[in-house]
C-alpha cells in the first residue's frame, strides 16, 4: 500500500469530532451511486425498447433485402434465392412479389401487399410468432393475412372477404380497369407498429404476382435472414459477389432509419438529463475535498515539513475522491442491474397493451453499456479532485502552521 493511498483512506475515515465530512463523504458516495443506478436503469430501459422494436420489425421483414438495381423484376427468383443461401452466415432466403394496392370491404384502405411463399417465408421472418387468428399454412388460393388495425378499420375477421386492387391497368369487357382478386381472410397478424398493422397484408406468391402484372416466374425482391444482424453489410457485399451485378442490397437498419434515429436521440437526450445526477454528486466530492483540505491544514502542513512533495499531497486528495467515485460507481452498477433484472423478470412497469402493444416495459441492462457509464462516472469523480488537491497543494507549511 502507498504512502498516499494510506493517508487518503485514512483521511476517509474521520473521526467523531470529523463527523461532518464524515456524513459529507457519505453522501457523495450516494449521489455516485443513485446517479450511475438511473444511468443504468435508464440505458436499459432503451436497450429494452430498441431491441423490443427489432424485433417486431423482424415480424415483417428480414434482415436483408436483394432488389433489382434497375426497373424489370427478378427472374429465375429461385436461383438466386439458392445462391443467396449458399453465402456464408446467411439463415435462409425468400423471394416475395410486393407492390402498392388497394383494398376494399365496404371502405377503401391503401396497402403494401406482399406476396409469400409460406413454406420459404417461416425462415426469414418471424410472421408465424405475430399471427394472432390463423396460420401461415392457411395461406394458399386467393387467401390472405391482414394486419390487426387494418381488420379494425375494414370491420372485417376470420371468414370475410376483401377486394384486392392491382396497381397495373388492363384493357378488358370492362374497359381499362386494374386486376382485382377476392381474397378470403384467413388469418389476422399483429406486430406493435402501426405503420405494419394498418398498411401490410400477406397474399400468395401467385396472386401477388397477378395483381402487380409480372407473372409467377419473377421476383420483386428476395430478403434473407442472416446469423447475425450486426454483419448485415458484410454478408450483403459477399452476396452481391456470390449472384452477380444488377442487383442492390439494403439492410433492416437502412429500411428502418426514422426508427432507429430517433430511439438514439431519445437514447442520448435520457443519458444527458440523468447524467446530471452524476455531476451533481461530483460536486458533493467537490465541496467533501475542499472542507477536507480546510479541516487538514495543519496535517498537510506537517506532511510538507517531514519532506512530502507537493505532487504527493495533490495525489492524497486527487485518490480520495477517484475512491468515492470508484465506491459509488460499483454500489450504482450492481444496484441498477439487479433493479433491471428484476423489473424485467417481474413485469413491475405495468402497461396497456391496447395503447402500448406491449403489456410491461423491458429492461435489459447491457454490459457494454454499464462499463462506459463506469468509466464515464469515475473519469468526473477524477476532474472534481483536481482543484481541492491544486489548493492543497499550494499550501505554505510555515504559514499554515505559523499559530499552531
């Protein structure tokens, strides 16, 4: 043990008649410790939104997704979707025909309509966990799966029967009018977001691809699902690689960018506005150190006189404070993840699912995240040493013990 980190440990612990530093120091450990605990509790309570999002996103689209670079569809959607496949760290690929439609059942409604192939569209996406009435299997024939806010808004459930408009025109008995299907609604799915629940619906491949006017031979695209979703840009050029030129890949976060920017200035706005607490218990440390100094004048002096230099005294005090902040920084870490861990467990933070989609707030507590929080408290503990141990070292010993 160091000369200075003994005298600065002994120095924390006063004496009766140093009872208000004493109360001081303890309270500066609390704010340390109350203002890492709601970093913590608060980056988890992101950390639990965002990946909640991700993975209500991946309810209705996959990781990747392989588009034409120019304006005719995908030919030969199969074998390309088996390159894909082959590519390293690809899960599975699916091909979809997909396009912007109408939709009536008494009231009219506009939708993106994506045409599956159930059987290929189980290992990409996670539509089968999001469907709430039916099942995927039931998708076959002119069937389809709507979204719940849209059943709402049409007044339409299981057994009802919807016209679906294609975006292309045709010259028929009729006159120019587009193609139309009537689908009978086998299933209701629900995702959490409304711009999926109230705009998406899922057809058959074959039907989706009539409607748009491409034939069943071609693609409008091919998504895949990948091992893992942060090598989304490095297996996307490994595929591009793998089946050609003519084609363009975008991942999840570029089709979810709104989304993700503002989960992250809402991320950084709730760090700022908590992280105040931070810097106010580093003023406690603050004021704790200079009443240290005042009250240990004649110690310092002495300190001074027996040949201790003035690099150890600013060194007794910086570690005093660098203590305090390593203390409270790991009461505050352990205390905010047991606080997530629980809340999350139990289901503490009650919700309306009808309002919220989810029935209680997520926590998860990132290890990452807490280590940065650490280093972040600890390193301004350290910058609230630096002037009382400045003051104290630029104490005179002769002055300072001139009327003892």
């Amino acid at each position: 043990m160091t000369f200075e980190f003994l005298v600065a440990t002994r120095y924390l612990r006063a004496r009766r008649k140093q009872a208000v530093i004493s109360v001081i120091t303890f309270i500066a450990i609390l704010g340390v410790g109350a203002g890492v605990a709601a970093l913590v509790v608060a980056m988890a309570v992101s950390a639990g939104q965002r990946e909640d999002i991700q993975d209500r996103l991946f309810g209705a689209q996959a990781h990747l997704t392989v588009l034409p670079s120019g304006p005719l569809p995908i030919q030969n959607y199969r074998e390309v979707a088996k390159k894909i496949e082959e590519v390293d760290g690809v899960v599975g690929a699916a091909p979809h025909a997909a396009d912007g439609m109408a939709i009536r059942s008494g009231r009219w409604a506009f939708v993106s309509v994506k045409g599956v192939i159930p059987e290929l569209e189980e290992h990409i996406s996670n539509l089968t966990q999001t469907i709430t009435q039916g099942h995927l299997t039931d998708l076959k024939g002119n069937t389809i799966i709507v979204g719940k806010q849209l059943a709402e808004d049409l007044g339409v459930t299981l057994g009802d029967r919807v016209m679906v408009y294609g975006p292309a025109l045709t010259a028929g008995a009729r006159g120019i009018t587009p193609p139309s299907v009537s689908f009978e609604v086998v299933g209701i799915f629900s995702i959490g977001l409304f711009e999926y629940d109230a705009h998406l619906v899922y057809v058959p491949f074959k039907s989706a691809a009539y409607l748009i006017g491409h034939g069943d031979d071609v693609a409008s695209n091919v998504e895949v699902k990948v091992s893992d979703i942060n090598r989304t840009t490095e297996i996307g050029e490994k595929i591009l690689k793998k089946i050609g030129p003519g084609y363009v890949v975008s991942d999840w976060k570029e089709l979810n960018k709104p989304i993700l920017q503002a989960l992250s200035l809402e991320r950084l706005g709730m760090a700022i506005a908590i992280g105040l607490i931070v810097f106010v218990a580093a003023l406690n440390i603050v004021a704790m150190l200079t009443m240290m100094v005042l009250d240990k004048t004649r110690d310092i002096a002495a300190l001074m006189a027996m040949g201790a230099t003035l690099a150890q005294i600013r060194r007794i005090f910086i570690l005093q404070g660098v203590i305090i902040g390593v203390i409270g920084t790991l009461i505050g870490v352990v205390l905010g993840h047991l606080l997530s861990y629980f809340a999350d467990k139990y289901h503490l933070i009650k919700l309306n699912p009808d309002v919220y989609s989810i029935s209680y707030l997520p926590f998860h507590a990132a290890p990452v995240d807490s280590i940065v929080i650490a280093a972040a408290a600890i390193l301004i503990s350290f910058l609230a040493t630096l002037y009382p141990s400045a003051a104290a070292a630029r104490l005179q010993p002769v002055e300072a013990l001139r009327y003892e």
